[in-house]
C-alpha cells in the first residue's frame, strides 16, 4: 500500500505585526506625498510660480521650507517609531499624527482651480484612506489578555513578604 500525501495549493497567509503594517502604511503615505508634489510641477504655469518665489500663495523662504521639511520628515519618523517605540506609546503616537494630518492632506486641495479637482481627490483621497487605515490599525491593536491572580500568584506574594 503506498502512502499518499496531498499538498494543498493554498498559501500561506502568516499574521502581520501592527508594528510592520503601521511602518507599510507610512512608507505608501511618504511615497505618495513625494509622487503627488512631483506631479504637481507638471500643472501648467507651477515651476514659473516657483522661479517666481511662490509656492500657492506663499512667498518661499526659509521658515516655508522648515515647514515643508517637518510636514514631510513627521511621517518618514513614523516609519521607524511605528517600529520601535513601545506598542503603547507607538499606538498612541500613530493615534495623534494620524489624526493631524488629516487635515494637513486635505490642506493640499487650497488654491487649487476646477480643472484639477478629478487630480486632487484622487490623490488626497488615497493620502486619507491611508491615515484611516493607520488610526484603524493603530486603534484595534490587540491587546495581551491579563493574567489573573489566583492561588499560585498570592503564595508567591506572600512568600516575598516573609
């Protein structure tokens, strides 16, 4: 008699750490930032505004561009904190950035004409499904189930006062 073994095709589907799917969902978030204001020089008439010291409504200078650089190096941190920090104070931290840059996305369609409005939902569209899924993500995290005392921990304890 020979011994048949089935192997399924099925593939294996391992769960994921909050930690590694939060630092996947900050890395797209950096992606996508970088490609959106890339594609933005393409609008017409951007990179004159640009050489002519306006980015928006906004002369460009130094504190501009320090803004510029934190609205974009929070999230690139929040690569390596989501992977880092403690689950309490990483879920606490992708908690409250989540939720400010939601507006500071949002922000992006301000100044923006008619003809482009199909380009800018799409793109803030995508940014805030991401930071939903980081609150979700950060919010549902799971949590360890507390071992309860009983007899065992209360002798030990007892023990130790002696």
């Amino acid at each position: 008699m020979t011994d048949q073994t089935t192997t399924s095709n099925t593939l294996a589907s391992p769960p994921i750490p909050v930690q590694a799917k939060l630092a996947a969902a900050w890395t797209s978030l950096m992606f996508l930032v970088i490609y959106i204001d890339y594609f933005h020089l393409y609008q017409p008439g951007e990179i004159d505004e640009i050489r002519g010291g306006f980015i928006f409504a906004f002369d460009i200078s130094a504190t501009l561009m320090s803004i510029f650089f934190v609205i974009i190096a929070i999230p690139a941190l929040m690569v390596m904190l989501s992977m880092t920090l403690p689950a309490r104070a990483s879920r606490a931290t992708n908690l409250v950035v989540a939720s400010v840059y939601i507006p500071i996305m949002v922000f992006n369609v301000a100044g923006t004409s008619w003809d482009w409005v199909i380009y800018y939902v799409l793109t803030i569209g995508v940014e805030v499904l991401i930071l939903a899924f980081i609150l979700r993500a950060a919010w549902t995290w799971p949590r360890t189930a507390a071992v309860p005392a009983g007899p065992a921990t209360t002798d030990l304890r007892q023990d130790v006062r002696r």
